[in-house]
C-alpha cells in the first residue's frame, strides 16, 4: 500500500474530514457498519438502550442552571425516552424503568457543580488529522475556577475494565479544549422485595479520571493513520467494502435494516 505524504489525504478523497472520535471508535470496534453509514449513506434505528443514555441526561442542563426540579427532569426524561421509543423495541419496558433512577442519581453527582457548557462543538487537530465533536457537561471544578469534562455514560452493568473507546474519547476532547475531562457512569441496580414483590430501583455512580490521556492519544492517531491509508489506496466505496467482511452471526447486525444493507453491499451470500 501506498503510504499517504500528508494527514488526511485519504479520508479527504472520502469526504471523511473532519473526523470525530465516533468514527475513530467505529473504525476499530466495527468498520462494516462504519462503511454503510458513512460511506453508503445508510442510516440505522436506534435502540433502547442507546436513547436510555440521550433521555438521561437532556434535560439535565436545565436542572444544573435551577430551571427545573428533580422531579420535573425526571418526568421530562421519561416523556422523550417514550418520544423516541417504540414500545415494541427490545428492552423497551427494561429501560424506561431505570431512567428515573439514572436521572436522579445524575441530578445528585452533578448538583454542586457549575454548567459552563452543554454539547458544546469542538474542532482541533491532532497530530496533523483535522477531529471535532461534540462534548457532554463542560463544568468549573469545585475548588477552582478551571473547567473541565464530564462525559456521562449509562450503563445496564458496573464496568470490569476502563472502555478503550471511552477513554480515547474524553482524550481527545482533552487535548483539543485543552483541560481536563473524566467520564460519569451510572449504573442502575434493581431490588425486588420478598414479600411485596414490589421493584425498586437505585443508582450507582462511578467517577473515572483517565491517568495516561497521551496513551488513547497514541492509539486515536494509529486508528486514524490506519484508516487514512486504507482509503487513500482505494478508488471507490466499494473497494473500501472489500477490505472487510461483517460477522453475520454477530447479533447486532440482527436487524432487517441491516440485514438488507449488507447484504446489498457485500452480496446476496452475505447473509445469516
């Protein structure tokens, strides 16, 4: 293969620049579907879980700046949780039970701090390739008046391991807004009573600070450059698509969408 002279010259020739860390992530974790949305054109559902996570923590701004209570940011959680949602997803009821317990939990870690900033859009460069994006909570620290990232994440189970994407993520938020940045994560916890059978549910949060950023950093620029010269060497979209092949007994392919749109690209024996 044909090395690039210059950052960026492949994923220019795909119109992939800037890229963000999504697509870095998406890259190393699963191209195939990287390949159908960016390169196709494809667009996917959602899930469940994955506007469980947006719902959680939309209104919390308004909560942080004292525009609404706990109560009201949970039943406006809720309402766009259901917005999204279709009731006949997977996982629907399973998820709309948690989020008053993640909204609250959230609500109580984030209470003490200043909002400086929500979703802000950030641009920068890293290592001669052109990345933006767009942050969670950028808040002041308690005891000074520096700023610093919050990215909140919900998750159905306590992490094992720090999550290489996450933290390769807030990494590069880091380095591009140029302070420091920690992920939220909250997780929820279900109890049933013995007698009653009556379901609660509660919170827990875990506060991670990423001790080597420069390390996710490093891999960030490798999935880049590798990427970056795996475009630069190929014509088309559908050269790119040949360089790779979907793991069809992956369940998370097991959509009809999906389904249709690999086996559009990669043929009719793409299949499961």
């Amino acid at each position: 293969m044909i090395i690039p002279n210059e950052p960026m010259s492949g994923l220019e020739k795909f119109k992939l620049n800037p890229t963000s860390p999504s697509t870095i992530n998406d890259f190393s974790k699963n191209p195939c579907k990287l390949i159908l949305r960016k390169l196709f054109g494809y667009e996917f559902e959602s899930s469940c879980a994955i506007e469980r996570g947006n719902a959680t923590e939309e209104h919390l701004p308004a909560y942080m700046e004292g525009l609404i209570t706990v109560e009201e940011t949970v039943q406006k959680a809720v309402q766009t949780f259901k917005q999204k949602c279709h009731p006949d997803w997977k996982d629907y009821d399973k998820e709309l039970a948690t989020i008053p317990c993640l909204v609250r939990g959230a609500c109580e870690e984030l209470k003490d701090y200043k909002l400086l900033n929500y979703q802000e859009k950030v641009k920068g460069n890293i290592d001669g390739y052109e990345c933006h994006g767009f942050t969670d909570f950028v808040l002041e620290k308690k005891d000074s008046d520096e700023k610093f990232i919050v990215d909140l994440k919900t998750t159905a189970r306590t992490p094992s391991n720090l999550n290489t994407a996450h933290a390769r993520q807030i990494s590069i938020y880091s380095k591009i807004m140029n302070c420091d940045a920690q992920l939220l994560y909250l997780i929820p916890s279900k109890k049933t009573d013995r007698k009653t059978k009556q379901v609660t549910f509660t919170s827990n949060a875990i506060w991670v600070e990423i001790e080597d950023k420069q390390k996710f950093l490093d891999s960030a620029v490798a999935i880049l450059r590798a990427m970056d010269m795996l475009l630069y060497n190929c014509n088309d979209k559908f050269e790119v698509a040949k360089m790779f092949y979907p793991d069809v007994d992956d369940w998370t392919w097991n959509t009809p969408t999906l389904i249709e749109a690999r086996k559009k690209v990669w043929g009719l024996w793409c299949q499961s």
